[in-house]
C-alpha cells in the first residue's frame, strides 16, 4: 500500500522521506508501513536495485548477530517484514529450523533483507538525491532535489550506509591487481600461482583469506600472507555481559558520557564488534595445519600481525612492494613481495554531500553530526521538523551505532518521534551501568 502524499507548491510533499535504503532505512520504512495511511512517507535509493555487501558475499561466511536482529523483531515482532516471515513467505521455514546452522548464512540474510525492499511499495530505487535545501515559508520544509524531480517533506531520515576505507596512500594504486575487499567475488576469481597480500585483521580479513587458502589445488595462490595491526588474530567477543553493550539501556548510558570518555570506550572494546568469529579463526588454523604438514602447498601460508602498512610501491604489471612497521621495533621495517593485495581495512560512514546547501544549520560532534536522543541532528530550523541520522553516529552512541543490533530499536525511536507516542522500553540490563543514586538505587542511564 503507497502512502497517499499532499501536494505543497506543486511538489510531492511526505510526512517522512528517506535518503538511502540500507539495513538501518529499511528498518524504519518496514516498521513505518503498516502505518502509512496516517504517515505519508517514502525511500529513494540512487543504486538501480538493493544491493548490501554484494562483493564480498563469501561462500561460507555468515553473520555475526542472532537472526533476531532483523528489521523489526526486537521493535515489533509481529511486524510482517521479519526474517521468520521471510522464510515462511519462501515456504522454507522448517527447511531452516532442520538445518541447524550455527549462525545465519550471510547470503540468506541478504536475500532476506532484498526480499523485504521488493515488498515494500514505498521503497524507488535508481533515484538519486542530489541536494537538500529547506523552505521556512508556511511552517517550513525540506526541499530534496533528486536527478528527476524535486519533492519535499517535514522530515528527513538519512541511511546513506558506509563506504570502502583504505590508507590514503593506496587509494591511487586501486584496480585490480591492489582491491578493497568490498570487491572479492569481482576481482579475486583467479588468482591460481599469484602471491596474495591480505591486510586487516577484522573478520573481512579472516573470511578473504580463508577463501584463498581454501580453494582446490590446482588453483591455488602461490602464497598468501594475512597482515594486522593487531597483536593477534583475535576473537570476538560474544560472550554475554559484552553482549549487553548491544541494548538500548547501555546505547542511552553511553549517550550521556563525554565525548572522550566515548572514544576511550569504543578503541578498547573495539573486538566486542570488530573481532573474528571463533569458527572461522578455527577453520583457517585446520586448513593452514593441512597445508603445512600433510599436502603440497607447505610454503602457502604467512601471517604477520602487530604490524601496519606504511607504504606499497610498485605496479599492476610489476607487482607490488609492501613496507611494514612492526609495532614492537620502533624503526625495523619489513617488506612482502605481492602480485595482489586486498585491503580488508574497513568502511566509513558514506558522504553526505547533498546536505552541503544546509550544512551550516547543522551542529557538529567531531567528525559527526550531533544528534540528540531520538537520533535527529541539533539545528537552528524548527523544532517541529527533523532531520534523522541512522548508521553515523558512532562516536555518540557507541560500538552498536553501525552495528545491526539496534537497528530496530532506533528505527522505532525515529517513528516513535514521528507518531508522537512512546514504544515501552524492554527490561534494562542486569549490569547497572550509571553511578549509584544516593538512596542506592540505580542511577538513571536514561
């Protein structure tokens, strides 16, 4: 069902428009639909279909949150958008049950989430927000300019998602012989007898290099040497007092620090979201066994952590010379022969730059736009009208900010906002996180 939008001077005018249709938008406009008689609302998205992690979908690799962190369990579990209606939907459910996997595929997750953008007629693709602006006259509203036409709205929520990171001193090498790894499936197919350089220590990292050294003989690399700044290849953790990090208690306690004391707490406790899931650390430590004591490719296998790339020289035709700086010999440098390299170093948030026109309107936290509790950013323009932020405010709300376990939560705070009415909170952690109040009750951490 389309939501039935006004017209203000002459132009498509919504309660709610979205700018980008990841996990986090599509969140809110499946939480957002069952209501959309009373909230008109609509999702533009510049790709020409739903696309998440398309290159680097790894035969094998699965997520890493429980499959009730879909789009709208933890917020509304009869919401008709759920991972479980999705199996039931494709007539699988017990096929799924009868599995048993241990952790969702992530290609499954990704069918899910591309299922749930197709049913959701409130969702265009291949459209492209080219800037904001805003109208004061008339009570005000924000005007967004697209490649085809323009439209408006009382609010916004941008999702715009992440973009591929590497060293600034590799992004003019980049093509495909030195890739990041968001283009595997696209540019690693053949590397049969090829020296391979994998840096990054996160579960990108682990799953490319996994991949590498898991291939059938004949195609295999020559070598492949895993590189990190982290003195090991470490685990997640997952256990459960960490896991409560991933609540909306903690995510509104954290909310509240300084901003750095936030930044302290996000750099130590980075592998409670960034580290390596334990079944794949153990099958690259089976297959790296196998290769070296009982086949032929004894040599395959390098692995070099508490080190960081300071510098790649070389050419697609030559190959590449990579200089490392080990972190406990301040000076030494070491250098790995490459043919390719595959930057497994992470994402940022994506640009914004069609808000340039109202940039100036908006406060600054750092390196992110400062957003209040309800995740819309603090401007000068009415208070009655929002601009909501999902996925890029890390820095503010914590490890769990770009991370898909909140994403319900957060969406349902945005329609809460939206609607005007409060969604009851769930039981708060057993872990009092804020002070002790004087009478020895918890403190508030709201």
């Amino acid at each position: 069902m389309t939501a039935h939008h006004r017209t203000r001077r002459g132009r498509p005018h919504f309660h709610c428009l979205g700018i980008g249709v990841g996990p986090a938008n599509l969140s809110l406009a499946s939480l957002m639909h069952p209501h959309s008689s009373r909230i008109s609302h609509l999702f533009l998205d510049r790709k020409p279909s739903f696309g998440w992690h398309d290159g680097q979908q790894i035969p094998g690799a699965v997520l890493q949150v429980s499959p009730l962190k879909d789009l709208v369990t933890l917020a509304d579990p009869t919401n008709p958008f759920s991972f479980l209606a999705y199996l039931h939907e494709q007539g699988r459910i017990y096929h799924y049950i009868n599995a048993q996997f241990d952790a969702v595929p992530r290609q499954e997750f990704r069918n899910y989430l591309e299922w749930a953008s197709h049913r959701n007629s409130n969702i265009v693709f291949g459209e492209e927000v080219l800037s904001v602006t805003f109208d004061g006259a008339s009570g005000g509203a924000f005007v967004v300019h697209t490649g085809s036409r323009t439209l408006s709205a009382d609010n916004l929520a941008i999702g715009v998602g992440s973009t591929p990171w590497v060293p600034p001193f590799a992004e003019p090498q980049l093509g495909t012989s030195q890739f990041h790894v968001s283009r595997f499936r696209e540019l690693a197919g053949d590397l049969t007898a090829r020296r391979v350089v994998v840096v990054g220590g996160g579960q990108s990292g682990a799953e490319a290099f996994l991949d590498l050294i898991s291939r059938p003989e004949a195609e295999l690399p020559r070598q492949v040497s895993w590189v990190s700044r982290r003195r090991n290849f470490l685990p997640i953790d997952d256990s459960p007092f960490t896991n409560d990090f991933f609540m909306p208690c903690h995510s509104e306690y954290f909310f509240g620090l300084d901003r750095p004391t936030r930044t302290a707490f996000n750099s130590r406790h980075v592998l409670a979201s960034d580290g390596i899931t334990e079944s794949t650390l153990r099958s690259i430590y089976q297959q790296v066994y196998v290769h070296r004591f009982t086949g032929e490719a004894k040599d395959l296998t390098s692995f070099h952590p508490n080190r960081e790339v300071t510098a790649v020289t070389g050419s697609d035709a030559e190959g590449w010379r990579i200089r490392l700086a080990h972190n406990d010999a301040a000076g030494a440098a070491e250098w790995l022969e490459a043919d390719v390299v595959v930057w497994a170093t992470g994402l940022r948030p994506g640009p914004m730059d069609f808000l340039d026109p109202i940039a100036g309107r908006l406060e600054r936290d750092g390196d992110e736009y400062r957003i209040d509790r309800d995740f819309a950013v603090r401007w000068d323009g009415p208070p009655d009208r929002s601009l909501f932020l999902q996925n890029a405010a890390r820095g503010q709300r914590g490890l769990a900010d770009p991370n898909l376990s909140l994403s319900a939560w957060r969406s349902m705070r945005i329609l809460d906002r939206l609607r005007g009415t409060h969604t009851p909170d769930q039981l708060p952690s057993f872990i009092s996180w804020g002070p002790e109040s004087p009478a020895g009750t918890p403190g508030e951490d709201r």
